[in-house]
C-alpha cells in the first residue's frame, strides 16, 4: 500500500478527532482519554510535530509529539515529568499515536515513530497502560524499553522511552 507521511495541518484536525476518538476509552480503544474535537485542536496547536499517514487521500494515523513542559500535556504525563524529571529531562513527549484498524499491522507504526524521532533530539518517553500489552509489544519492536512502573489514579503504567 501506498501511504503518505507529512506534518499535520490545520485542515487535518477533524479528520484526526474523529481517527482518536473511534479508538478512545468510551469506545473500548487503546487510546486514554477521550478526544472531542477542541481537545484535539489544542494538542495540535500546543504539539512540537505531529505526523499523519494519508491512504488514498485520507488520515489513517496519526503521531504527535510534545514538549516536556507543555501545559497541554494530560495530568498522566505532568505527573511523569514531576515525579521522574532524570527520565524526562531533555527528552520529549511521544504521542498518542493511532492507526486506523484497518490498517494495522501493515509497518505504519515503525514508519510513523521514524517520522516522528528525525523531527527531534533527546529521547521519546511514552506511557502505556499496563493493561495494553499489545501496545507495550508493539513499542518494544521499536526499541523502546520499559524504565519504570508506576501507579496513577488507580492504574498501573509503563514509562516507555526510545533509543
């Protein structure tokens, strides 16, 4: 398949609302949180990049970034950067990233996390559910180890961070 990689644009932000929210939390996706469309236009205005991946003209992933520091950041990864600053320090924020169902398995993620890293320097960190193996799985295929475990609201997460 042919897919098309290129930075996000204001044009895209509801076509990605809608990818994020069909794999958000209320609809049994992989994804934490929910992602109503003015929530998704704040990501993008407050990212460092984001990627997406385009089949026949249309988004079928997506990968933003962000910096440690960012006020848009959710609560989960304030509290990574307060409680774990020798991880986070002078790294950066990777993700969410989503793939489209139908489009899973086909190398996007590998290409999307390459697409993301050449935009920055310092290390992706990342945070997956301990619950969300397939994620984990998926991560570690791209060099990404666990550092460390911890507990927020109730939840047992991985920090994961890249090469």
């Amino acid at each position: 398949m042919n897919y098309i990689f290129q930075k996000m644009t204001a044009k895209d932000i509801s076509a990605v609302a809608l990818l994020l929210q069909a794999n958000s939390e209320s609809q049994q996706g992989g994804l934490y949180g929910e992602y109503p469309l003015n929530k998704v236009e704040a990501m993008y205005q407050n990212s460092t990049n984001a990627i997406v991946a385009l089949y026949q003209e249309n988004i079928i992933a997506v990968v933003f970034s962000f910096p440690i520091t960012s006020f848009s950041i959710p609560p989960i990864a304030q509290a990574i950067n307060q409680h774990f600053p020798e991880i986070t320090q002078n790294n950066w924020f990777y993700g969410p990233v989503c793939i489209d169902k139908s489009h899973r398995g086909k190398s996007l993620l590998k290409k999307l996390y390459q697409q993301i890293c050449s935009l920055h320097g310092g290390h992706p960190i990342a945070f997956v559910n301990s619950e969300n193996i397939r994620s984990l799985k998926a991560h570690q295929k791209l060099g990404m180890e666990v550092v460390k475990n911890f507990e927020f609201k109730g939840t047992s997460w991985w920090i994961i961070k890249g090469q």
